[in-house]
C-alpha cells in the first residue's frame, strides 16, 4: 500500500459554479489511525449538484469546504485498517470521505456498509445512495403521489429526475420530463419510460409544455427552479404537491435570485409546497434503500452512471454537471 494520499483540494473561494482553477492535487501523508477510527481506500468519487452550494460563501444547509481542505463528497470504498470493532477489513462502505484516495474517518462517520453485494458498489453513491433516497423520499414521502395523476420532472435525465420518473411509472402515474436536448428526450423516454419528454431550450417550449398537461400537474419534482418552474406552476391541477429539491437554473445566488412571487395558481389550486433536504430523512434511508434495490433487481428501476476517470478529472466534474454534458450518474473512478 502507498503510504500518501492524493487529495483533489478547494484552492480558492467560487462564485457560482467552480471550475478548474479552484481546486488543486496534492499528495501527503496518510494519517495514523486513532481509536474508533478506520482507513478507507477510496473506488468511486460522487459529483452532486449540491456541491456547488458546499464550496461556495452563500447560505446553506451546511457550511462551505474550508479553504486548503479536501473537496467534500461521497464516495464508496474498502476498510484497509480498522481501529473500530464495528468496522472488519475488506468491508465495502460508503460516506462523505470526500475526493482522496485514502480517507481516515471516524467510524461513526460511515454511512454504511454496503451489503447489497450482487449490484455494484458504485450504485451506493446514485440510485442506491443519495439520489435514489433523494427520489424516493423527496417524491413518494413528500407528493404522495395516486395511480392516474401527472408528475411532471425537471433534469429528469439525471440521476434523482430519472429515478423519480420510474417510482412515479411504478406507482401507476403519468409522466412528464424536462430535459435540455434531443438526446436527453431519447433517453427519458426510452430509457427511464416518461411517457412524455420536451426540451425547456425549445422555442416552443411552453406550448409543447401546454399540449402535454391537459389536465394540469398533480406533483411536479423541482429540480430547477428558475423559468422552467414559471412555467410548470402555470399549469398546477387542484392539490398539486410541489417538491423543490434544487435550483440548478440559477448560477449563483448573490443577488437571491427572485422567482415569481406567491404564484396565483398557487392560491387557485390550493397546492402545497415544500423543500426537501434528504440529511433531513435519515431513518428512511433503509427501509427506501432496501425498496431501490429490489426494483433494481427487477428490472423495475433502471440507471444508467457517466464515469470519469482519476482525480485530475474531478476538478471540472462539477462544471460539467451544470454544463448538461454528463450521460448518466456522474461519478469519478479513483
């Protein structure tokens, strides 16, 4: 085993989405392990919308990455050393052990281990991590969607919009997604099964919009904001359920950008909208883990994952999530 750790380190503080120039690779060092501690090499990086929010200097549900310090992220790997009688080598685990190739955490810090042996580890950080229980709990908990309504999903080609779209079909709902190219549309509807797919860069856009939602918007899941959601709360049905789980239309957020004011349909509608934070539902992670891998196995979820390779691609990852250029889960390969 090597004795340093490369790291992929936050150099400077971004405004907006960060590129390149802000992170830099280092190696040091592995540290000694202390009591209830564990060595973990690391397979798999996650990238995340949300860390756009983890290095910038704006409010958040968490503070921002220390300058200096190691890119935050959650990443799979396999316990090497273990100062922790919970923890054996050669357990397969996932956490926030953020982009290095070694990282000494606390075990209590693990998220878990990774049993579902007959998948692969890499579905612990998407439709088997973060993403899936993103959808899982941010749709079916907070929607609480019937057989028969219309979900509408934006960037409902990425990793949580996909996987929402197919919990909807499972669960006897038409669908709707909102993606960025021909491509995209392709694969929402052929891959993940939205009956519906249309482009927001479109022209057209709101009217194909219109021609799709004849009987308006049961849930929409929000992962936009921006005038793709001007445009959706145009159209709630009685009741509808909104979830707003991101804001990836605005680049930054000095100024707060504003987007419509309490939406008059809102009132007509009598609907109801909350934000979601999955750290927020952590005794549901089990039980949604258990349900994700069981329609994983049937064939029931599919998934597709955009691999990268070594730490110097992570540096643009981030970039390239906003950019629309990933095909699938965007993951790095350590």
């Amino acid at each position: 085993m090597s004795d340093l750790n490369t790291c992929v380190i936050l150099k400077s503080r971004p405004i907006g989405i960060p590129t390149p120039e802000y992170f830099d690779i280092i190696e040091k060092p592995i540290a000694s392990l202390s009591d209830g501690q564990v060595l973990v090499r690391t397979d798999y990086w996650s990238v995340e919308p949300a860390m756009r929010g983890w290095v910038n200097d704006a409010p958040n549900y968490s503070p921002p990455v220390p300058i200096g310090d190691v890119m935050r992220s959650f990443a799979t790997g396999e316990v090497i050393k273990s100062r922790d009688a919970n923890f054996a080598v050669g357990d397969q685990v996932t956490g926030l052990f953020g982009w290095q190739t070694h990282a000494v955490v606390d075990g209590t810090t693990i998220s878990r281990k990774i049993t579902e042996t007959d998948l692969p580890n890499s579905l612990a950080l998407g439709v088997l991590g973060i993403n899936g229980v993103t959808a899982y709990c941010g749709f079916l908990d907070l929607c609480q969607p019937t057989s028969g309504e219309t979900v509408v999903v934006s960037t409902a080609a990425g990793a949580v919009g996909s996987a929402v779209g197919q919990l909807a079909k499972i669960h006897g709902c038409r669908t709707i997604g909102i993606t960025s190219s021909a491509a995209k549309i392709d694969q929402c509807k052929n891959d993940f099964g939205f009956d519906e797919a249309i482009s927001y860069k479109s022209p057209d856009f709101k009217t194909e919009l219109t021609s799709t939602l004849p009987d308006g918007v049961d849930c929409y899941f929000d992962n936009t904001s921006g005038d793709i959601s001007d445009a959706v709360m145009c159209h709630l049905a009685l009741n509808a359920r909104i979830t707003i789980c991101g804001t990836a239309a605005h680049s930054d957020w000095d100024p707060i950008p504003m987007g419509p004011r309490v939406h008059r349909q809102m009132l007509v509608a009598r609907a109801k909208m909350q934000g979601f934070l999955v750290f927020d539902h952590k005794e549901r992670f089990p039980h949604a883990i258990n349900a994700l891998a069981n329609w994983v196995r049937d064939g029931s979820l599919k998934y597709n994952e955009h691999i990268l390779d070594g730490p110097a691609a992570a540096t643009d990852a981030i970039g390239m999530l906003y950019r629309g250029e990933n095909t699938g889960k965007l993951l790095v390969r350590v």
